[in-house]
C-alpha cells in the first residue's frame, strides 16, 4: 500500500524523533534531501538510448513532474526544496551514467560486486574485496590497478571499435 505525503511526513517526522540526539541539524536536512530525492529519481525513467544533452532532457522531461512532488511533499513537511531538486538530477544523472557511461560502471562495479554474493562466487568477491582494499600492499595495489587500467582499455578498445563500425564509409574511388 502506497503512503500518502501526509504519512510520508509522519514516517520522516517519526524517524527524526528517534535520532534526535544522535543526529546534528544540517545532517538531518541533508537526510531528509537524499532520502526524497533519491526515492523520487528512481520513479523517473530513463531514456531508451542515450541523449545528447541529458540536463535538457531531464529538465522537459522530468523537472516539472519533480517540482510537483517536492512541492506536495513540502506542503505536509518542509524540506530544503532547492537542496532536493539538484539531488533528484544528480541521482537521476548516477543512475543514467551507470545505464550509459561504461567507465562509470568500471569504476563501480567492484564496490558494487563486493556485495552481490547473489551474483558471484565467493572467489569473485574475494577478489573484488582485494581490489577495493588495494591500501594494505603497495605491490598488491600496483596489481590491482593495472587490472582495472586493463578493464578500462579493453572497453576503451571496444567503444572505439563500435565508433568505427558505425561510421558511414564513403569516398571511395576506383
């Protein structure tokens, strides 16, 4: 069952209560921005393929749909509203990087694959924890890092092959 702004603001104002004494001010205001903002951009769809101007396309796009929501929302609870709207595009922008911008991915993905024990061996993970902790071992971090540097050239390689294809071939002469 789908809860109404009013009870939205009851939940935040129930959650604030509870850590009052643990929580500074400007920290609470900035979780109650990351908690709506983020919640709201994961209701908004990202574009089929990719865009040429994605602040564009967000701002015809979804901007006015976030204004409203924001706008009820601060109606039952005041909130920083010009906090929560650069906070909607920024998730929405993290979310379409993730979709559209493969160097994005390779640099998140072992913090992501650390915990995705659904999806990987305990090996993998083991490995991506080795990545992510490259600290302990200066030669282990060289390793690690000449690993993610070969990831990235191999999807570099792969784009750039992709470009190639896609071009149109033209001036040929016999």
């Amino acid at each position: 069952m789908a809860l109404s702004f009013g009870q939205v603001a009851s939940a935040v104002r129930q959650i604030l209560d509870r850590t009052s004494n643990e929580v500074n001010e400007a920290d609470r205001r900035t979780l109650i921005a990351v908690a709506i903002s983020r919640a709201i951009s994961l209701t908004l769809t990202l574009p089929s393929s990719e865009v040429e101007n994605l602040q564009g396309y967000y701002a015809n796009t979804h901007e006015p749909q976030v204004e409203d929501l924001l706008s009820k929302i601060n109606s039952q609870f005041v909130i920083d509203v010009r906090a929560c709207l650069g906070l909607c595009y920024d998730f929405y922008k993290f979310r379409y990087d993730l979709v559209y911008d493969s160097m994005v991915m390779t640099k998140l993905f072992p913090v992501l694959a650390k915990h995705a024990d659904i999806y990987f061996s305990q090996n993998v993970l083991n490995i991506m924890s080795k990545e992510l902790d490259k600290k302990d071992d200066e030669m282990i971090g060289w390793y690690y890092n000449s690993w993610i540097n070969l990831v990235r050239a191999i999807v570099t390689a792969i784009h750039e092959e992709k470009d190639l294809q896609s071009k149109p071939v033209t001036g040929f002469a016999l």
